[in-house]
C-alpha cells in the first residue's frame, strides 16, 4: 500500500514562507486583504506557527514551524462530519469533498491541528489577477471548508506522466507545491510505505516527532527537530 | 518533472490524457454548484480555463537574487513559477517573493501605458494616457537639447540593482549622452564591498560560501532571510546542515535584534546595538592573545599584522596585533558589547577550532548599508584564520564573459560631460570610498538655487519611498524639471514623474542577466518572454532605451549599433562561446576530470558552434562555469603589495585628504550619551517586502511576519523592561518619534530585542503602490536623520534615536 506523507526538518527550516505562497499560487487561494486578515479570515493552507520554547539563559525564543494539514491517520475531523465531506481517501489523503459541504464547520473544531478553514465570502480575484487561476484546482465557493489536499491533484497528473511513460510512480515524481518550492531542502515528500523512499527514511530518524502525538490522530506529517 | 525525461515522447498525446483527467475532476464540483445555486441561489465562482500545458525559462527579477524560474502555462496562461531545477541558483527552489510572481504579472493596478503628468506633482490623478511616440519623443528632445547646450551631465539616473540587458543598456546610455551621475538606490552591500576594496584591492560584493563552512558567526541580523540572493543563500544552508551527510554546521547569531536568522540558529549572543565591530575585535583579539590565528596566511598573505617601521615617515607603525593587545582587551570589549567575557572567549575559541569558521558582517538587507567599520572588523576576523579565498570562507566573484561591446563613439560633447566630477559626491572627500551615493544626489539637487540635475531617470528604483532619505527624495524631485520614471505599477517616486514610461513585466521580454551579487561562479541567465504581447501598453527596459537614443541621433545612437534588443542578446551570449570556458546550465560534469582537462588546455564543450550554444543556452535557461579555483592570489588579492591589508593603508590616505582620523580600532559605535528615554532605531526588512517591493502583492503582504502576529501594519518591538519603563502595552498604538519626523506603530512586547531598542520593519508605508501597498503601514526609513558613520562616510540607519509616545485611543 501507499501511504503519502511528509518530513518536515526543523533544523533547516529558515521560515521563509515560500511553502505558504507556493501552497496559495498553486490552489487558487484567494487574495485577502488587510480586513480579512485583522479578523483571520484570510485562508492559508499551510502556515508557520509559533512555538515557544525557553532556552539557556531564561530567554524564551519561538520556533518557527510550518504546518500543513497532517493527514491523520486516525482524523478527527473525519469522525465528526454529519455530511460526509471529508474522508481519508485514496493512499491514506484526508481529501475534503467541496460539494458534500454543508459548512457546519464540526470539523474546523474538531481538527487539533487548527489548520481547516471556513470560506466566509464568495472567493474574487481582482481582474486581470483572475487569469493566474490554474484550472487543476476547483475554486471553492462561499459556506465551504477547505484545507491543505497535499496538492492531490499533483498525484493525478504526476500518474497520467507515469503511465503514459509506462512506468510505475518513482519516489520523488508527485511534490506538494509546498515541498517543492522549499529553498532550504527541509521538506520531503514520498510514500511512508516504501521502506527505500527518502521520507521512511527520514521519519525513522532518531530526531523525528510528530504534533501532538498524544491525542492518537497519528499524523503523516512528521518533524525533525533541532538540536546540536 | 523533470522536462528532460519528458522531451522524449509526443506532448500533444501526453496533454490530451491530463486535460481529461482534469475535466473528470471538475465535474463533481460543477455538479456541487449546481447544487449550490438551487439552496443559495448565488454561484459566481469562477472556472478557470482548462487548454495545453507547457513550460517557459525565464528568470526571476522580483529581486536581484537572479533565480531561474520554470513558468507552467495552460493555454499559453501562465498559472505557477517554480524555479527552474536546472539552475544553479535556484536549482528548482525559490523564495517567497518569486512564489508570488504572477500577482505581479497580473497587477490590476498596473499602468495601462505611458502617461504625461497635466496636474499638480504627488497624485496619481495628475497623469493623462498619452502614446508612446508622444512620449519617447519629448524625452528625447530635452535630452538633445541638454547635450546641444553643453551640459549633458545635468542628466541624472536613479537605478535599482539591474542584472539584465536593461542595465548595460542604462549604463551605455548614460556613457554615450556624455554624464557620470549613473546613480544606485539599494545601499545594502555598500559596507562590505568596501571592506573588501580596502583589505583586498578587489571592487566587488564578496560571497560567503556557507555551505562548506563549519561554524558561522553571523552578525547584525538577516544573512539568510534577505542576504543578496536568498535562494542560492538558503539552499546552502540547506546543505549546512545536511545531517544526512553527516554535516551539521552552527550558526551564531550576533546583535541586538533575534531576527528569523537568530531564531533558526543555535545561539544568539545579544550585544548593544552598533557595538559590532567592537564583538569582532574582541574574538579577534583572543584569536591573536591565544595564537589561534593562521600564522601560514598571516605571514604569507597579509600585511599590517605586525608593527613595522614606517620607511616614509621613520617612525614605528603599530600592526593589528599591537592594536589589538592594546586597545581591545576583553574587559573593555565586555563593557562595550554588554557580552560576558566567558562568552566572548567561548566563541574565539570555537570559531578558531572550526575548519573553517566564517564570520558574516552585518546584512540588514537590500536597502540598508551596514557600517563600514564592522564589515571591516568582521573581514578581518576571517583573514586572521586565513579563511579568505578557501572553501567555506569569503571568496571574489568571478567576471562573465560577455562579448565586451564596441568602443563608444568619438563624441566630444559626452567626453566633456563624464569628465564633469559626479553631483553625488562618489568617489570624493568623505565619500571616496563609494561609487555611488543616492542620498548625496538628493541632497545636492536641494542644495544648490536651481536644481543641477535637469532631468532624472527612475528604473527599477523608487528613491521618495525605498531610500535612506525618503523625503529628501521627495523635495528633490519636486525641483527637478524633467522627471520621468519607467516603473511598472505605481510607486511613490512616479507619483512626482512628468512622465511615466511604464516598463513590460519581466515575464513579458527576454532578457540576458549576469550573476547576481552572492554567488561566486560566472552565470548567465537567459529569459524568454512568457506572454506573446505584455498585457498592458508598455515595453521593455532595453527597448526603451534603444528607442530613445534612435530618436536622439548620432552620435550618441552610434553607441548601440544593434538592430533591437534580440540581436544584442545574441551578440553578448557568443562571448561565452569565445571564452571556451564552462557549460550549458544541467550539463552534468565531473568537476575533478574537467579541472584536469582545462589545466591542460583542453575545454570540451558539448555544442559543436555558436548558433547551437545560443539555443541551448535559451532551451536551458543559462550557461555558467562551475569550477571556482581557490587561492587565485593575484585576483583575489590586488593591493599594491599583494597582500591582505589588516590595516588598510588607504584609510590613513583618506584621513590625510578629509582631514579625518579614522583610526580602524575607534570605537565610534553609538553605545552612549542616548538621551533619557530614547531609543536606538534597529531597522530590519522582512523577505516578502525587502528592497522597498512586495507590499504591492497581497499574498506578500500576508506573510511579512512568519509568526503572523502582525500583518498589513507596521509595527515596532521593543523588550518587556523597555515597555514597563515606557508604560506602554503589547498592542498599544505609538508615534515614533525622531528629530525627523514620526510614524505611526503597533507595539510588540517581545524578548527578541534587547532592553534599549526599538525594532521596526522596513517596507510598508506607501503612498502609491496600488490597491494593496498604499496607505498600509509606514514608512520608518523616514525617521532617519542624514547622520553618516565616519570611517565610510555611508549613511547610518543605527545612529537614529526614537521615542515612543502613546497615541490616544
Ligand atoms: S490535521 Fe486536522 S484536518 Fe488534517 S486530517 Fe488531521 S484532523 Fe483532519
Ligand atoms: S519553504 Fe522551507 S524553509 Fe521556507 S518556511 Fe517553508 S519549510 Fe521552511
Ligand atoms: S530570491 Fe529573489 S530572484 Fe530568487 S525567487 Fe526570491 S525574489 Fe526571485
């Protein structure tokens, strides 16, 4: 089985945020404005979270962490959606289904994560910024909740590439935006499943940990930490 | 997806099979809004277009990092730029402001085309379309009409950092119309050039090879968040620590404010602002008191280290060691940079230990200079371990073999006109050391009765709002009689244009670019038009200046004696060929056996001519030599003796001249006599808005602060004892106050800068910019007084003092 996930290392994270650029370029996010963003309505798949953390000296100092959806195994938001619009689909992607939305944002709530977030107004693109819209991605209408699909549509077309080459899919050939924007190699992607792959490897690693771990949602996005 | 592998079968069949899959996926959504319409009766979502897919190279010019970009197109669309993975700059990366192109590209609030001012200055309602012949007509003639009159040096050019075509060009231009005041705007590698110009006799930006470094000190703030090119920066980072290599470099961060770069290293050693140098010298001393230094590189390479008679004036002059024992001892070192001495002996000796250590001197970011005098100190630091010109250690950008261009014309009337000495001061008195000086030009136009400059040119620059003097640019433009700007979008500096000649979006031409400053291999970059026609009426850098010099006639039309602007690219580009030097960009090589090859003459190219070379070159996105041979003395080190200079003659000249005392040990910093309550102004420019641009771009302007605690605002950091003493609260609303002036911020509490400081991003602020930039924040260059530190003579962002007044709610 394939089972798609994530390394993130904090060690050469520099929180550039090129990954939650890429991620809005690449999904059709709209542009918010200063409005939206002063009431945190501006939607972002990804984004850097502050963690605080107290260092030598007694000098408290945040580390900066990106966090996409961690597509749990075991999802939270999944249990509690009455209208059947997020589900853990195919290799292991909690794929939200726009049209099932019902927006009763349980699963905003439900998700430990914080990373769902609720469309309060129709999506506009100010012309001409409306012909940048890539068309693998649907445009999500107004009342609807959305998050980080680990750029699925990546893996339709990195498939078609493959098996038009007549080849299996290789380690490496489907990248999120995110990842593959990365300036400082801290991101990987590949099949958790495959014991060669880079990601398996990395996610053995000695310095590997995942958020919040504890609550049992068995997140296939796993960090590396820091450390000398 | 990698384009090699797919070169190989037929596109159009491969593009059917996606185009399907896609349309399968639509579907469900359409049934959903169908759906939608019947509960809501509202659905105004948009459908974007589905067509062919395809890929252009081009390259980046959101700053001057020169990253190769990929540009994904659907119907001839382009819908997402990556980096181009066969660059090596970019090596398919890129930062978040090239992530953020297309908001560019698409800009609803770019100029529609050229305009002419008919109202007062200072308002965008002032200007009126007129066409492009109007235009470039009018221009030229006042600039005829100044070389008829004899003074051709009353032109001006304000220029951002261009690595392009359009910048030879501009440079040619200004040359070939007969005036030296070719003047930069972006002051931020000012400092360490000249460090380098002084100790090594090398007039280039030094690069910092971090990623076969052990141990890097880094001091004042952003070496990786805005260094000069933050991909190639950030990847060799990546690669500093590449724990699965078995690499993990340490970084350490030294100076007043823990910026991204001290939350991602492994130590901050927070020390009084401005006090830097003073750091640098203090481990330097124990480097020197330990005998940790390179004895091999000191001895063989440098000069000054040693006390030596003076044969001129037969007296002893003291070398480095001397003046290290003497002045810096750690006690006093200790009280001037507030470190403990423990620390400060821990950090000589791991940096001594490391093989090899690289000290990085203050980077602030495009925009701000550094002192003259730290980038002194902290170079120093790197020769006394000999890390200058080795792996990991400072190195001397390599030259680009372009076909050098014809002589310029015999043309008395420009001879006589660049020989006039520059308005801006450069390369005179306080400011020798300089090649260029913005704020003096400012300065002069208000200076004198009439404005000397008659007429200015404004590319890819934006002086009344990214400069260290703002408002100064303001005035002077206001005097100026002709001032025409070639900005794209609105920005602050067109708002006072006569004329408005709106340049193509750089994914609207082609273009050749050299290397950017930071990277230390020979590179060219080649860019194709993305768009078949620019969106708007507007046109290229470099075809603006080829139409203006055809209108203004020989001789000055005699210097460009190229059909358009291809045909220059073409003629450029078979230098490369004529080098017979490096490769196409993803030729893979095996560095050992090309090196051994190329010592023994031979050079295997892989095209077999020139035509082939140019069309790989544009199929690749660029050529570049990779192999970077250190310990080149005679390029790396070209003062008079040859040698690495611990205490550079040339300021003692320049005392002589000025009349100053400039002694390299002076401790000049402004570590006292603040006056009560004041504070020091630590000015920072965050990645998506550095170089004065990005605030234009909303998916920019969300993420200025990674923590996003503040966005679409200015605010200002200040350390939780500095707030109780102040009264004032996290969230607060002040005026920031300086003899200048005052601006308005929210106030952070936050632990990420020392007692004393007050920390504000540079960027916002904008009385143009369109819809996104203008009126959001502001502009804290302004609150800068036209203080210059002596050693350079460069303006000094660090010497301003601030207080926060709380604003009634
Ligand atoms: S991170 Fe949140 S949204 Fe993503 S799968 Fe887990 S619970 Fe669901
Ligand atoms: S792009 Fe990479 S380095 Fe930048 S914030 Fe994201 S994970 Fe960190
Ligand atoms: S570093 Fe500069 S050139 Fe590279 S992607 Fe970012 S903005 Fe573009």
């Amino acid at each position: 089985m394939t089972r798609w996930g994530m390394v993130i290392d904090l060690e050469r994270c520099t929180a550039c945020q090129a990954c939650v650029v890429a991620c809005k370029v690449e999904n059709n996010i709209p542009p918010a404005g200063p409005e939206d963003a002063a009431v945190g309505r501006s939607i972002a798949w990804i984004r850097l979270a502050r963690m605080e953390t107290q260092e030598h000296g007694g000098v408290s100092s945040a580390q900066l962490v990106p966090v996409p959806c961690m597509h749990c195994e075991n999802p939270p938001c999944v249990k509690v959606c009455p209208a059947n619009a997020t589900r853990i689909g195919e290799e292991g992607l909690v794929a939200q289904v726009y049209p099932r939305c019902i927006g009763c944002r349980y699963c905003t709530t439900a998700c430990p994560y914080t990373v769902r977030q609720f469309n309060w107004k129709d999506a506009a693109w100010p012309e001409p910024l409306d012909q940048a819209l890539s068309p693998d991605v649907s445009v999500r209408p107004r009342g609807v909740v959305e998050k980080c699909s680990f750029c699925h549509h990546r893996l339709m077309l990195a498939r078609d590439r493959a098996r038009f080459e007549k080849r299996e899919l290789q380690d490496g050939d489907y990248l999120p935006a995110c990842v593959e924007s990365c300036p400082a190699n801290a991101m990987f992607f590949g099949d958790l499943d495959d014991p060669h792959s880079e990601v398996s490897r990395l996610a053995e690693s000695p310095r590997a940990f995942r958020l919040m771990e504890e609550l049992g949602t068995r997140p296939k996005v796993t960090y590396l930490s820091r450390g000398d | 997806m990698d384009g090699k592998r797919h070169s190989s079968f037929d596109r159009r069949t491969f593009l059917g099979l996606t185009a399907g899959v896609a349309a399968g996926v639509a579907a469900g959504v359409q049934a959903g809004g169908l759906l939608r319409r019947g509960v809501l009766a509202i659905d105004d979502t948009p459908r974007p277009k589905r067509g062919a897919e395809s890929f252009v190279v081009s390259s980046c010019r959101q700053c001057s990092g020169g990253c190769g970009v990929r540009v994904r197109c659907i119907g001839g669309r382009p819908v997402k730029v990556d980096g181009n993975p066969l660059h090596p700059v970019s090596g398919g990366r890129l930062c978040p402001k090239g992530q953020a192109m297309l908001q560019s590209l698409f800009h609803p609030d770019r100029f529609a085309g050229p305009m002419r001012r008919v109202g007062p200055k200072g308002s965008l309602d002032s200007f009126q379309p007129v066409a492009w012949d109007e235009a470039l007509d009018f221009v030229a003639r006042r600039l005829l009409l100044l070389r008829q009159q004899g003074r051709p040096e009353s032109l001006a050019l304000l220029r951002g950092a261009i690595h392009g075509a359009g910048g030879r060009l501009l440079t040619r231009f200004m040359q070939s119309i007969g005036s030296p005041n070719d003047v930069s705007t972006p002051r931020g590698d000012d400092a360490t050039a000249m460090a380098l110009l002084l100790t090594q006799g090398v007039s280039a930006v030094p690069v910092y090879d971090l990623q076969s470094a052990d141990y890097v000190l880094a001091f004042g703030g952003a070496q990786l968040e805005t260094p000069a090119s933050p991909v190639h920066m950030m990847r060799a980072y990546g690669r500093f620590r590449d724990s699965a290599a078995g690499r993990r470099g340490k970084l350490v961060l030294v100076g007043p404010r823990r910026s991204i770069t001290g939350t991602v290293a492994d130590e901050w050693i927070p020390i009084h602002p401005g006090s830097e140098a003073i750091f640098a010298l203090g481990v330097a001393s124990v480097l020197v008191a330990e005998e940790l230094y390179d004895k091999e590189f000191v001895g063989r390479r440098g000069e000054q280290f040693e006390d030596s008679p003076d044969p001129e004036n037969h007296h002893a002059e003291i070398g480095l060691r001397t003046l290290l024992r003497r002045d810096y001892t750690l006690d006093r070192v200790a009280a001037e940079t507030g470190v403990s001495v423990h620390t400060i002996l821990g950090v000589a000796r791991e940096f001594a230990a490391a093989r090899p250590g690289l000290a990085i001197g203050p980077r602030l970011g495009p925009l701000l200079p550094g002192r003259l005098f730290d980038h002194l100190a902290v170079h120093v630091l790197n020769a006394l371990v000999g890390n200058i010109d080795a792996p990991g250690g400072v190195l001397v950008p390599e030259a680009v073999p372009l076909r050098p261009w014809p002589e310029l014309p015999a043309d008395p009337i420009a001879d006589a006109g660049r020989k006039t000495p520059r308005l801006d001061g450069a390369g005179l008195g306080q400011r020798a050391l300089m090649s260029s000086d913005a704020e003096g030009l400012a300065e002069a136009i208000l200076a004198a009765e009439h404005s000397p400059v008659e007429a200015v040119l404004i590319a890819d620059a934006d002086p009344a709002f990214a400069s260290l003097a703002p408002e100064t640019f303001r005035a002077a433009l206001e005097r100026v009689p002709l001032v025409v700007s070639l900005a794209s979008l609105p920005d602050d500096s067109s708002l006072y244009a006569d004329w408005i000649l709106p340049q193509s979006h750089p994914l609207e031409c082609s273009d050749l670019s050299t290397s950017p400053p930071g990277v230390p291999f020979p590179l060219v970059s080649h860019a194709a038009a993305v768009l078949d026609r620019p969106m708007r009426d507007t046109r290229s850098l470099g075809d603006i200046v080829l139409q203006l010099v055809r209108r203004i006639g020989e001789p000055v039309a005699q210097a460009f004696p190229w059909a358009d602007l291809p045909s220059l690219l073409e003629q450029e580009a078979r230098g490369l060929h004529e080098s017979r030097r490096g490769a196409v960009i993803g030729t893979p090589f095996d560095e050992a056996w090309v090196k051994m090859m190329e010592g023994a003459g031979w050079w295997a190219p892989g095209y077999r001519s020139e035509d082939e070379l140019w069309t790989r070159i544009r199929e690749a996105g660029g050529w570049w030599d990779p192999l970077y041979d250190h310990g080149q003395w005679s390029r790396v080190l070209r003062t008079p003796s040859g040698r690495f200079q611990f205490r550079p003659r040339e300021l003692e000249q320049l005392d002589a001249q000025r009349g100053t005392r400039s002694d390299l040990l002076a401790i000049d910093g402004p570590t006292s006599s603040a006056p009560e309550r004041a504070l020091a102004l630590t000015l920072f420019e965050p990645l998506p808005i550095a170089g004065g641009t990005g605030a234009e771009l909303p998916f920019l302007q969300a993420v200025i602060d990674p923590s996003h605690e503040q966005g679409w605002r200015t605010w200002v950091e200040v350390h939780p004892q500095t707030a109780l003493a102040l009264q004032i609260e996290h969230g607060s609303l002040v005026r920031v106050a300086s003899s200048q002036g005052s601006i308005r911020a929210r106030v952070q509490v936050t632990e990420r800068v020392l007692p004393g400081v007050a920390a504000i991003p540079v960027g916002l602020g904008k009385r143009a910019g369109g819809r996104w930039a203008r009126g959001i924040g502001a502009n804290p260059l302004r609150l800068l007084g036209a203080v210059r530190e002596s050693l350079g003579g460069l303006p000094d962002p660090g010497a301003t003092r601030v207080q926060l007044l709380l604003e009634e709610v």
